[in-house]
C-alpha cells in the first residue's frame, strides 16, 4: 500500500474534506470477535427479530406481479401518500395534505434531504444526546456543526429545556428532538414537549421531530408529537417510517411531514438523491398502514413483556437504568459492573457470548452506559441474562 496521498491512492488523495474518518474500529472488533464465537445471543443491533407481517409481502408480491415496476412521483405514490396523511391525523392528532408529505428510503434519506434543504455552512444543530450519530453524520456532511444535548438518567433520558436553552447561539438553526430516543428508549412527557414548543418559537428553532419509535410506546408512557403543539406545525418537519414499528428495515420506506411551501422546494433535491423510494416497497408500506394492525399490536406486546424482564433482571443484579417509554432499547448502567462499558461489552462478549453496543457507539462519552435491544424471542432474552449475570457476579467477585 502507498503512503496516504500517494500516487497509487488518487481516490484518498483527493477526496473532500467532508469525508470524516470515524473510529468505527470499536464496533468493527466486537464484530469480529462474535464471528469467532458460537452461539452468541446478539442484542446490539436496531433491526427487530420478527419478519415482516404476511399480508404486508403479498402486497409487494401483488405489487410486482401487477407490474408496478417503474418510476413513482418523487414524493411517492398518491396512495401512500394519502395513508401517511390518515394515519398522522388518526395517531398524532397533525393534519398535512398529500402534498405535504415526501416518501423516503427509510428515514435515513429524510434526514439527509432534512440538513440538505435546511444547512448552511457554520449552521449549528442541536442533537437530543446520547444519540443515533447519523444525525452528526448528515449535519457534518453540509458544512454544519452539531451540538449534542445531553440527557440524564435522573431524568430518565427525557430532553431538557435548560439543556437545549445552555446550547443556544446566534448559530443555532434546528433542533433534532429524537422520541422514544435511541438508545435510551426516553419518551419526553408531553409537558416538557410543550415547554420545548414555547422555547422553540422564542428562539426561532426549526424542529426536526424524529418519530420513527412512537408507534412502539408501553405503559407508563405517553407520546406528542411537537408538531400537534400551537405554532409548531409551520416550524416543524416530523420524520417517520416503516422500519421499526413494522419490521421493515430492508424494504426502506420512511417518510416526512412539513408546510407544503417547503415539500414543494423538496421535490427536486429529493428526485436528486435516489428519485423515489423502491416501488414494490412503497405498495408494502401502503399495506403496512391501511392493513390490519394486529402484527404491530402483537410485536409491540411481545416487545413490552421481554422490556419487562430485562428491567427486573437489571433490578435483580442492582444495574440502574432510565425509564425506557418507548423503541425497543434499555440503556443501562454498566458501571456497577465495576467495568467502564466498552470493557465490560468485550468482557461480556468473550466471556458469556452475548453481544451489546457502548454508548460510546451512540456519541456517549461517559463509558457508563451500554444499550440492549431487546430483539432476539423471550428465551433467548432469558438465557442472554442468564450469562449477564453469570459474567457481573464472576467479576464483581474477582
Ligand atoms: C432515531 C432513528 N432515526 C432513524 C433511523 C433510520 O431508520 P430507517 O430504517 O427508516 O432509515 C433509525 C434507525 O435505527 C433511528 O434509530
């Protein structure tokens, strides 16, 4: 191999200043050491274990049998659409036209069409912390500088006025609320919502309102979206999508809500990026929203009892954790451990062959902390546990 900038790697020579080198090596390691391990229960990825409900593949089997094989509308099929509009009404209580909503691949190319139309070189955007990174990710991309808000357990992960109020600047342009959050699971209460709104009009926010978990919401619990708030529609874009809630990360399918004087000027960035999102996936989509509900109502039961064990086995080894409302993660404090939590994920995985993520993987520097998704059958969750706690009371012990 040549030296970087030599002439045998043109590519790297020259590439754009943009392009950051992340320290993935972390993530990459622990990888490598589950691919040489046997039977290793993984609970660190977002993607649920369930398939895909049946009726919503006959759909895009139908779709593709019908020869729905072309180019949609940028924006979407009208269809779709339409059910997106429906369905933001009947759930959240916002009302947006067809028009008003741009169907995406997942609700990654949202948020990367979300900083493309929104960032400006310098422009500062404040990220609900610990956080999904692709956030940093896409702001760095247009030249932006993103500005974690941290959250706390004593506050059970909720996002915090005076939290966001300490990181405003005259650079400040968005804030990217994240509810239920990943990797917390935090569901902000609807009074601090509200307090957010108020702030946001004071300090002439636009709010990019992630929402992608908000169908996956458990007792204790309670969902708004900012959007629904007095004077928040004009000043908010809210992101949703398929994956998560109905166990559709590979077909990618997501979306976004705004004013429709903005949808309008998104048309063509949006053709830009990908044209539309896949079209057999979108009649999937149309499936998954005016379909029957009972496979989400169903996976949101299995997801709540397997919540509840891992909270009470957390309880049973005294690790403390924020009250997860909502997705599908518990963040929990690793430090009783006795191990920082990339140690303690490695030691975990050697010793006890159950693969967890760091928070540092989720912008979390405290090395306090590490997420479980709880995404593998009950059982599995049971014996996952099991070797948890065989691994903390060995090296407790030791
Ligand atoms: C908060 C958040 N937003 C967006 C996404 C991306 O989802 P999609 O599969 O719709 O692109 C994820 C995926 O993990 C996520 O956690």
């Amino acid at each position: 191999m040549s030296a970087v900038g030599g002439a045998r790697d043109p590519l790297l020579a020259r590439r754009a200043g943009r392009l950051i080198e992340e320290d993935v090596s972390f993530r990459t390691k622990m990888l490598e050491i589950a691919a040489g391990l046997d039977d290793v229960i993984a609970m660190g990825r977002g993607d649920p274990d369930f398939h895909t409900p049946a009726h919503i593949v006959e759909a895009a089997k139908r779709a593709i049998d019908a020869n729905e094989h072309h180019y949609t509308h940028p924006a979407g099929i009208p269809q779709l659409r339409e059910a997106i509009a429906d369905t933001l009404s009947r759930e959240y209580g916002l009302r947006y036209d067809l028009d008003e909503v741009i169907v995406t691949a997942g609700v990654q190319e949202s948020i990367t069409l979300c900083m493309l139309a929104l960032i400006e070189p310098g422009d500062e955007v404040l990220i609900t912390s610990p956080r999904f990174t692709t956030y940093d990710q896409a702001v760095h991309a247009f030249g932006g500088v993103p500005v974690p808000v941290p959250t706390f357990e004593s506050d059970d992960f909720a996002l915090m006025p005076s939290e966001i109020e300490a990181r405003l600047t005259e650079r400040t342009k968005v804030l990217v609320l994240v509810s239920p959050n990943n990797p917390t699971g935090a569901v902000t209460p609807p009074d601090v919502i509200r307090q957010i709104a108020e702030l946001a009009i004071r300090h002439d926010l636009i709010v990019i309102s992630d929402e992608i978990y908000a169908s996956l919401i458990y007792e204790g619990a309670e969902h708004l979206s900012i959007a629904a708030v007095d004077g928040m529609r004009e000043r908010t874009i809210v992101l949703n999508g398929f994956s998560k809630s109905y166990a559709m990360t590979g077909w990618r399918v997501g979306y976004m809500a705004a004013p429709k004087a903005f949808t309008r000027m998104l048309i063509d960035p949006r053709h830009m990026l990908s044209i539309n999102a896949a079209t057999p996936s979108q009649f999937a989509a149309l499936a998954a929203l005016t379909g029957p509900q009972d496979a989400l109502v169903a996976m949101r039961d299995a997801y709540a009892e397997r919540r509840a064990f891992l909270m009470q086995a957390m309880d049973g080894l005294g690790l403390t954790y924020g009250f997860p409302g909502g997705a599908f993660y518990l963040y929990t404090n690793t430090s009783g451990t006795g191990m920082l939590s990339p140690a303690f994920c490695e030691t975990l995985l050697r010793e006890g062959r159950v693969l967890l993520f760091p928070g540092s993987l989720f912008g979390d520097d405290s090395d306090l902390y590490t997420r479980m998704s709880y995404l593998q059958p009950l059982p599995r969750i049971e014996e996952a546990m099991d070797r948890f706690a065989g691994v903390v009371e060995r090296h407790r012990g030791g």
